[in-house]
C-alpha cells in the first residue's frame, strides 16, 4: 500500500537521469486484468474479489531533532519541539490529500 500510496506524491520528486522512468506503480489482480495504481483501487478490488479488508493507519509521532531554537535574554536557547508534516498519498473520502507528521517507523 505504501508503494501505491506514492503514485500520487511521484510528481513531486523530480527524476535523476540515473532514474528509469517506467510510469506509476501497479498491480494486476489476472495477467490480463486492469492496472490498479492507488491503495483505494487495490483494496476495492480485493474486496470486489470476495476478500474481507480491514485497513488502519498506524502512526508513532517523533520530531527527530527538528525543533525551533529561540534565543533568551541571558543568552542561552530553548528547545521548541515541532512536527514535520509530510504527504502520505492518501486520501480523504472526497480526495482531499490526508497529510500526517514525520513518524518513527518512517
């Protein structure tokens, strides 16, 4: 899901000319079936295929080290913790994109 999940983020990453450009990631439920290329549409077809799915997002939040650093008055600095929000390729139920912060087990 994760591989598919990034068929909609691919435009963004600009390609090295090392990269082999070969089009977005898919997978076919039958040799001759057609290209599923979102999360959505694999698991729908998973589920059209007679296949109980049960999906869920699990996240472990970290800031690994990103933080805002503010100066005080006597001249030492204080640690502000913040999240890093990143893209994740999903969507909402009227595709709109579902962001979430930088985890752990990124």
């Amino acid at each position: 899901l994760n591989r598919l999940s990034f068929n909609e983020m691919q435009d963004e990453f600009p390609l090295r000319e090392s990269d082999d450009n070969q089009g977005p990631f898919g997978i076919k439920m039958t040799p001759d079936g057609e290209l599923i290329s979102s999360p959505e549409g694999f698991i729908a077809a998973l589920r059209d295929a007679g296949h109980i799915v049960k999906c869920h997002i699990c996240s472990r939040t970290t800031s690994f080290g990103v933080n805002l650093c503010v100066k005080e008055n006597d001249g030492s600095f204080s640690s502000v913790p913040m999240g890093l929000c990143l893209r994740t390729g999903l969507q909402d139920k009227d595709g709109n994109s579902v962001p979430t912060f930088l985890t752990h087990s990124s």
